[in-house]
C-alpha cells in the first residue's frame, strides 16, 4: 500500500462510513471473495459518500481524503461524479 492509499484509509476511520462499507468491515473470514466490492468501487463511494458528508464541498472532502483538490478532480472525472448532483446528508 503506498502513502496516498495509507492517507485515504486512515482519513476514513474518523468519519461515518456508509451503511454497506459498514456491513464490509463486519463480514465474517467465511466470506466468498464475490461478496466483496472492487477497491475501484469503494473508493468511487466513499468519494461520493464524503461529497455528500461535506454538501459538496471540493476543499474540504479533498482535505478529508488527503488529497490535492486537483487529485480529486481527476478522481471524480475517473470514476464520473458530478459534485452538483450529490444529495446533501441532513
């Protein structure tokens, strides 16, 4: 795991996580590796999940992910989030 990776996860344990990455952190070691998400689609979630968390607030979910605000553009490009057309968390 690199130092961006590294930053990503340990930035993520002090928020609220989606109810189904939740549900990944519980499954038990019987699991059938198809009960798993790709690494892809849990980063696209958990982004999307952050611009939700700040109401769409670029600076402040980069700054969450440890990231450039240019890397996660390039991250919502990537995986085709619009930042407009994420629902605020009340």
């Amino acid at each position: 795991m690199n130092t961006r990776e590294t930053k990503f996860y340990s930035s993520a344990a002090q928020y609220r996580l989606p109810a189904y990455l939740d549900y990944l952190i519980n499954l038990n070691h019987h699991a059938a590796p198809d009960d798993f998400p790709s690494l892809e689609n849990l980063k696209r979630e958990y982004i999307r999940y952050l611009l939700q968390f700040t109401s769409r607030n670029l600076n402040e979910t980069a700054r969450i992910l440890s990231i450039s605000r240019g890397t996660l553009i390039r991250n919502l490009k990537r995986f085709h989030l619009d930042p407009r057309h994420s629902p605020k968390i009340p």
